[in-house]
C-alpha cells in the first residue's frame, strides 16, 4: 500500500470516511517541537540582526511555543467545535509560527535571567514579558488580582509586554488592573488581553472593556490582542467602540487582533454588528495605525453609504492592503464609489476586493471595475450578488476583456434586484440613476478625517 493512502475494500468504499484531525497525537506534537527547534537554530536573517539561539533553549522555547500553541487552539475548538477540527489545527500552526517568529526576534536570553514566579506560575522573561495566561482558567477578584499583579507594582520594572489572556475579570479585579496598567504607559508595548472577560455577564463584560481602554491610553502599542471577547448581539457595537479607543490612541500599532484568527499585519472584523456607528469608529481609529496593514477584512456588519466615507479614508491610508473585503453589507452604489476612490491611488500590492451583496447596481460597479482593472498583479474582483443589470454586466464585460479571469463569477446578480428599504421617489429607470451618479463623480473626493 502506497503510503498515505486507505486501503478500502468493497465494504468501505460506500461509506463516508470521518478524519477527526484533532487534538493532534503526542507524536504529532513532539515532531513539531523538534521543527521548530531546527527552525530556531538555524542561521538566518533573524539571527545575524538578533542572534542565534543555542540548541537547548531552542528546545525549551519550542516546547513552550507548543505548548501555548495547543492551548489556544484546544480551547478554540471548545468553544467552536467544528466536527473534524480543521479549524483548531490551522489555529494551531499558525500561533506556532507566530510565536516562533517572537522567538526569533527576541534572541538568546542570557544565563543570569531568573524568572518571576507567583502561586500562579506568572512567568517573566528578560523581566521585560509578564504572563499570567498558564495559570488555571477561572475568574479573578480583586484579591487574587492584587496578588497575580503585584511584580508589576515593583518600582523600576521594565515590563513591555503583558498577557492577561485566560484570565476572566471581574469589575473590582479591572480596577486593580487599571491602576497598574495606568503606571506603566510609558514603557508598555504589546499587550494581550484575550479571552479575559469570559464568563462575565454582557453589562460588566462591556464596562470591563471601558476599564482597560482607559487604563492603556497613552499606550504607545506596537501589538494588540483583544481575540475571544465575546460581548453579545446587543454589546458588539458598544464593545468595538471602546476597542476602537485603544486603537486609535495606538498610532505605531502594527499587529491589531480581534478574533481566533489574527495573522499580523491583518485586521478580520467580520460579522461583528458593527453597523455604521462602530464601524466608523473602528476605521476612524485604524487610520492612524497599523501602517503596514494588508488585509482588512470587515464583511457582514451592516454597514451602510454612512459609514463609507470613514472606511474610504481608512483605506486610502492603507497603502500595502493586498486583500480589502467588504461584503454582505449595505455600501450602495454611493458606497462603492468611495470605496473604489479611495483605491485609485497607490495601493500598488492590491490583488482581492470583495464588494459582493452591497445592493451595487452599474455605476458602482462600473467605478469598482476601473479602479482595479490596470493594475499590475491584482487577481479577483468581486461583486457578484448584486443589482447590476444587463447593460452594467456587458460593459464590466467590456472593461475586463483583457483579463476576464480578474472579474470574479456574476451568477448570483439579480438585474431587476430592489432594495427593500428603497424610498418610493427613487424610483425610476435605470438609465435614469446612472446618469445622476455619473454627475455626482465627477467632483468625489476622499475626506482625511482629523
């Protein structure tokens, strides 16, 4: 039997063959530490600007960048078990290779360096790097917070980054936290406050939330991770405001995470409720950060032509995006427009735009179409789902006759498509609308918000 293939006889060959791929064997798991390990003292660009690791703490790193690595990927599958685990396995190479490259960055630790140990196992590496996360999974009040904080109270520490993740405050331990945090402005960079309101009911959950966003102003933040902070349908939009407050007090922030899935440097806010208020929010405070953003990934959140100009000028700033998606919402023709404005210029990395399920009839699509369509390595254009009708999709035709693999598939248009809040007076004739957006374009310009 050739390996790596089932070898099925006539009884199997009808029945469905279920693979659980996780969790993942033993064997599995010591043959990626011992990868990882050859990755880490391998030479390269890493280690000729911060060093090469010796073999046995590239050892020791690799077991505990496993470690960590299983432990958000087990409880990733706990809370969304997703049949054969595909999902937790990617989460779990993908934090392996997140914190490997940490690793790498960081350097060989020197020999004298101790470890700042509590009853909870905190852990302090170079005593710059404060970890409560491998501690037991349980809520905290402000007694035990008092106590799992207490090094960072100690005067002339120089802790940089925090992790508070696994850990469920309550509002009087937020407290504590704040007055903590609000001393260390001036030296925190990364911060990890995942999973760290779990269990809470959504009103507490949410003015946790408000707590820490004011305990971190002032922050100048390279690295934040707010993944795993579920606050309800009703809480959502409050939640990624305050969020957004971080966020946009954050202007060297390169690596913003909101969900089980964050890869640096990508922002995925998809299908959150953010609805215009908090999307404006959240574009408002991304603008000013994460410089090298390349994929923004905002679909699904009921946003509607109110909040495009924000998001427009968001993107407009985003000069590295590879990947924009902005389906499943509301954007409209006036939407779109802006959208593709904001892409004109610049943003020579593009390859994906998902404006798919916007209600776009043919001017947007015409604009979105001639935004992308000279551009030198950009692949996909989507805009299927939408009310573009039959003349738009012969002249979308037209415009992408060169590259008709750039235009993704229009199967699912509807060209006699209505929208179902439309106001009577707008209707009329296609031709009609066309010619009233052609002349509102002519004078389009993307606002900077200040």
């Amino acid at each position: 039997m050739v390996p790596g293939y089932f070898d099925m006889d006539s009884s199997t060959v009808n029945r469905t063959l279920s693979i659980k791929l996780w969790p993942p064997s033993q064997s599995t798991r010591l043959m990626l530490v011992e990868r990882m390990t050859k990755n880490l003292i391998a030479p390269s660009i890493f280690s000729r600007k911060y060093g090469l690791l010796n073999k046995e703490e590239a050892e020791e790193d690799a077991k505990q960048i496993e470690s960590m690595a299983f432990a958000t990927a087990n409880q990733h599958f706990e809370k969304e078990p997703d049949g054969d685990g595909s999902s937790a396995v990617q989460l779990y190479a993908k934090e392996s290779s997140k914190l490997m490259l940490e690793v790498l960055k960081r350097g060989p630790r020197t020999k004298d360096i101790g470890e700042v140990m509590t009853s909870e196992k905190v852990k302090a590496s170079h005593e710059t790097i404060f970890d409560i996360s491998g501690g037991r999974r349980a809520f905290i009040d402000a007694e035990e917070a008092e106590e799992l904080l207490k090094p960072l109270r100690k005067p002339g520490n120089k802790y940089t980054k925090i992790c508070f993740s696994n850990r469920s405050f309550g509002l009087n331990a937020a407290r504590v936290a704040e007055s903590i945090l609000s001393s260390l402005k001036d030296q925190l960079t990364e911060v990890d406050l995942s999973d760290f309101i779990a269990g809470r009911s959504e009103a507490e959950a949410l003015e946790v939330m408000n707590i820490f966003s004011v305990a971190l102003e002032g922050c100048e933040l390279r690295y934040l991770n707010l993944s795993n902070n579920a606050l309800g349908e009703k809480g959502e939009m409050k939640g990624q405001v305050a969020i957004s407050e971080i966020v946009k007090k954050s202007p060297v922030l390169e690596d913003f995470r909101c969900s089980s899935t964050r890869i640096s440097p990508e922002v995925y806010l998809s299908y959150l409720n953010l609805e215009d208020e908090g999307s404006t929010a959240l574009a408002n405070a991304l603008k000013n950060s994460a410089p090298s953003l390349e994929v923004l990934d905002m679909a699904g959140n009921d946003i509607t032509k109110g909040a495009a100009p924000a998001l427009a000028a968001c993107i407009a700033a985003k000069q590295f995006l590879t990947k924009l998606n902005l389906a499943e919402n509301e954007l409209k023709d006036d939407g779109a427009i802006l959208i593709a404005k904001a892409l004109e210029e610049g943003h020579g990395q593009l390859t994906e735009v998902d404006l798919s399920t916007n209600a776009i009839r043919r001017a947007g699509a015409r604009v979105l179409a001639q935004a992308v369509v000279c551009r030198p390595g950009f692949k996909s254009l989507n805009i299927n789902s939408n009310f573009i009708s039959d003349e738009g999709i012969d002249e979308l035709k037209d415009i992408f006759k060169n590259s008709l693999g750039v235009l993704g598939p229009l199967d699912e248009n509807d060209p006699d498509g209505e929208d179902q809040d439309e106001d009577a007076e707008e209707e009329g004739s296609d031709n009609e609308k066309e010619l009233e957006l052609e002349s509102k374009l002519k004078d389009l310009k993307i606002k900077q918000e200040e």
